[in-house]
C-alpha cells in the first residue's frame, strides 16, 4: 500500500449472508463501508482505543449503551477493554468458535490467509456498528495458525448502521438517503408506507 495507515470508504454488494435482506432492520444489498486499515503500524490498543473515542467522544454516544464483544479466547483484548478503555467486564460477551463447524461471529477468515480475532462494538445490544479486526495469523484454512511476523488492523464501520444510531430511527430503510428513496417510490406508487 501507499502509506501504513489508510482509511477507507468502500461501496459494497451484500453477498454471503443476501438472504437476510428483507428479513431484518439492518441488511442492504448495497451499502457503505467506512474502515481503517494498519500494515504493521499500529495495533489492538490503538485500534479499540480510537473506535471506542470516535464513538463516544466525536460522535457523542453514551457509553452505557455500547457493548463490546471479543473473540473467546483473546484475553489481550478484553485486557485493553478492561484494563485500558474502562468498559465494565459485565458488558463485554466473549463469542467461542462453534465446536461442530469450527466457525466463529468474532474470527475472521476466509479460508487460506491472513486472519485473527475480531472485537465488535454493538449499540444497544443488538446492531454491530464497528468491527475491529486484528489480523495477527496466517492460517493455512485447515484449522492452523502461524502468527505473522506484520500484524495489521482491517476495521469496518457500517454507513448506514451508524446513521440508524445517530438519527435515532428503527432501521436501515428509515434513514434519510433510504427515506427520500422510499417517500419518491410512494409518490410515483401512489401508494402510503407501511
């Protein structure tokens, strides 16, 4: 890459989980990506600290209606989110991978490659608006793991997700981009929403 920290907004097409499109308040088949990516630069200390205060101190949530989740087995994580940023031990769920499949909500992998633990961040229980991924390992996609020499940081922030929290609306197609869409279709439709 052209420089060792970037960020990012990426236009996106939903692909392996399309199905919960229509199903739930919270899944597009396009939507926005903000991230910020380190290529051994910094680390999980940083990476939590600065998601934790853009959250908190810029965009102004409280505190009290984040949790934080982490991958079961990466206690240098909780550590940091203990120990560091402050968040009561009570508030942060750890995710283990499922023993029959291998899989896990807070691992990201595909396959062969680089790979490591994740640490979301929800609103209020139940919408992921941050996901700090700490690629730390190659895996060999048979289940082994070498750590790598260059850690790195891959984060995402949902656009949309962020904008139903901030505006204070039930769902992804109520925020205003998706709303002026919709109130265009119902006029064209004749047609009234819901």
């Amino acid at each position: 890459p052209p420089r060792r920290r970037v960020t990012t907004c990426q236009k996106c097409i939903r692909t392996g989980d399309i199905e919960n499109v229509g199903k739930t308040a919270r899944h597009l088949t396009f939507f926005e990506m903000l991230g910020n990516f380190s290529f051994g630069d910094y680390f999980k200390h940083e990476a939590i600290a600065w998601s934790w205060e853009f959250l908190t101190k810029v965009l102004g949530l409280e505190e009290d209606r984040l949790y934080p989740s982490i991958y079961g087995e990466d206690d240098e994580a909780f550590d940091i989110w203990t120990k560091e940023v402050g968040v009561p031990a009570e508030r942060i769920t750890r995710f283990y991978r499922d023993p029959e499949t291998g899989e896990c909500d807070n691992f990201w992998e595909h396959g062969a490659g680089p790979c490591g633990p994740c640490s979301e961040i929800y609103y209020d229980r139940f919408m992921e608006v941050w996901n700090n991924v700490f690629t730390q390992f190659e895996g060999d996609g048979k289940g082994g793991y070498t750590e790598l020499s260059q850690k790195n940081i891959d984060t995402g922030m949902g656009l949309e997700r962020l904008a139903v929290v901030m505006q204070d609306v039930d769902s992804v197609f109520d925020i205003d981009t998706m709303k002026a869409i919709r109130d265009r279709v119902c006029e064209l439709s004749g047609k009234k929403y819901e």
